[in-house]
C-alpha cells in the first residue's frame, strides 16, 4: 500500500533481541526494503489480528501454545475452561504444543491469551473466518 500518509510518522527507539535483528537486516537485504518497513508491516499484520480482541463479540480461534512450564499452562487453561472445548497435545521435534480450541467471549479469550503469555509460552491465536 504505498503512499499511504496518515498523520505522518512517529519515531521512537526499540530494542530487539541481537539475532531477531540480525534476521530482520537480512530479510531485509534480501527483499530490498529497509528495515522500519518491515517493522511496520509485522506490526499492522500483528494489529490487525489482535484487534478483533478489543471489540467484544462471540470469538472463536485457536490457541496455539508452548510452554516453559506445562503445570502454569494447565492452570490457566482450567481457570479458562468455559471458553475452551478442547485441548490437543503434540509432539514436534523436540517439543510440546498445544492446540486450544477456543469459542467464547472475546474479554475472556484476551485474558486468556495475556495470562499464557505471562507465564512464558510462546503464543499465536488464529481466529476463524467468520461462518
Ligand atoms: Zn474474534
Ligand atoms: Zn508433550
């Protein structure tokens, strides 16, 4: 979307992990576009699929976890068991995942969401298309 200048731009300073910045500079060599646009095409993209949260309606998704500390994840999931209708536990290389099956009251599924990414678990929700 070029060209699009609303209200112009703001500039602050943010620190990256050494090797997630690396990527980014290599990314962005390889694509040819520099390193803000990139930043800011991960943050819109990051935005717009968490926004949905913000609006309160009937969401549903799924969760997908993994967890420094599975025993921290099964109480969270428990505390959210309302809006959860099925967990999957699985095994990737080296790792666990799980797979929250989640429908139910977007408030709840931020707050769910939040408390996972507290206790360490790396997170992505992907809602579903609406029916
Ligand atoms: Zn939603
Ligand atoms: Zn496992």
């Amino acid at each position: 979307m070029p060209g699009r200048r609303r209200g112009g731009r703001k500039r602050f300073g943010v620190s990256l992990p050494e090797d997630l910045a690396d990527r980014l500079t290599i990314l962005s060599e390889k694509l040819g576009v520099d390193r803000s646009r990139l930043v800011e095409e991960a943050v819109r993209a990051y935005l717009e699929d968490y926004n949905h949260l913000q609006l309160p309606h009937k969401c549903r998704g799924i969760l997908i976890i993994r967890c420094p500390d599975w025993g921290e994840a099964r109480r969270i999931s428990e505390e959210h068991r309302r809006i959860i209708s099925n967990i999957v536990h699985e095994h990737s290389g080296d790792y666990c995942y799980e797979a929250l099956f989640i429908e139910g009251d977007s408030t709840q599924v931020s707050s769910l969401y939040s408390s996972i990414l507290k206790a360490g678990c790396k997170a992505r929700y992907i809602p579903l298309p609406p029916p």
